[in-house]
C-alpha cells in the first residue's frame, strides 16, 4: 500500500492518486461518503459518481414512488455508470459505493484492473447510531434488516485498513470518520 495520505483537522484528506486511478469512497449507509464527495473540488480529469444523483432523479420523475421500488435500477444504473467511466477516458475515476462486503470490494478492485487502473479504497468509518443519525439528517433511512447486515460486513474493515491486516491488494486505503469525512477530499495528481 502507498504511504498514508495526509490530512489535517481543518482541511480536507489529500490523497495522491495519480495516473489512471479508480477510488472507492465506501462505508455504512449513513457513515458520511456523498458528505465526503460533496467536498471534492470539480477538477478537469476527475469523474465521480454518486448513487444519490440516480436516486434524485428518480425523486424527480416519479414523485412519491418508494425507494424500494426503484433502488434495484438505481444499483443497475450506479455501477454501469461505474464502469463506463472506468473504461473511458478520465484519469480519476471515483465510486462511491457502501462495499460493505468483500465481494464489492474486490469487484471494484477487479473492474480497477481490467481498465488499466490503480485502485484506492477511502473508507468512511462511523458507529452505526452516528450512521443512523446521518441517515436521519439526509432524510433517507436505510430499512433495519438491511442496514444492520451492512453493519455486520463491516465489522473490523477500519481496523484492517488501519493496520494493514486489509487482505486485498488496494495500491493504498485509507480510514476516516465522520467527522474528518465532513471536511471533504482532495486528490492530487
């Protein structure tokens, strides 16, 4: 894994990826990853895709159809989207996906590969009542069931990433909470 990333506690992380790159922003639902996002600087180069932008549109064409109903498309729409960009021209692609689990997480690790790519993996950390509070705050819980096995896959990732004990070959990972996740994200070249 490349060295930590540098961040301090009034900017945002600066994390250097250069070449071509695919970063996955991931997390529970709720931990702070389209916070995060929202803080990244429009850069020429820079591709980045948040599920929240298929979700805000269906809101917009279907008002007051529930979420449920439309969150396999959103998925399906998210990660072709995914892996278009992957596959195109922008130096820096960036994902944000929950990848609670392993297998979307070697997924994005596999589709990094494929396109010629490093992969780097920014891991949003939160307890799972900040995340719920954070869901609360966006207006969008995540059904119980569902978010309790987000909670379950998660269990001991930033603590893997934080020591290195993280078994997948990430060109370099990085934890951050809630709280530093808020101050936003910078990526060099």
């Amino acid at each position: 894994m490349s060295p930590a990333p540098t961040t301090s506690a009034a900017g945002p992380l600066r994390l250097r990826v250069p070449g071509r790159s695919l970063v996955l922003v991931a997390g529970v639902p709720g931990a702070g990853k389209s916070t995060l996002l929202r803080g990244l600087p429009p850069r020429p180069g820079v591709r980045v895709l948040d599920s929240e932008s298929y979700r805000n549109r269906f809101a917009r064409v279907l008002p007051g159809t529930p979420y449920a109903r439309v969150r396999p498309l959103v998925h399906l729409l998210h990660r072709s989207a995914a892996i278009l960009a992957a596959a195109g021209r922008a130096p820096t692609v960036v994902v944000h996906l929950p990848a609670t689990g392993r297998g979307l997480r070697r997924g994005a690790l596999r589709l990094a590969r494929a396109t010629g790519r490093s992969a780097h993996l920014v891991w949003v950390d939160a307890a799972p009542e900040e995340a719920v509070r954070g869901q609360a705050r966006r207006g969008r819980m995540v059904a119980g069931r569902s978010f309790a096995r987000h909670v379950v896959r998660a269990e001991g990732v930033a603590a893997r990433i934080a020591d290195g004990r993280l078994d997948e070959p990430w060109a370099g990972a990085v934890v951050l909470d809630r709280g530093a996740a808020a101050h936003g994200l910078d990526l060099l070249g």
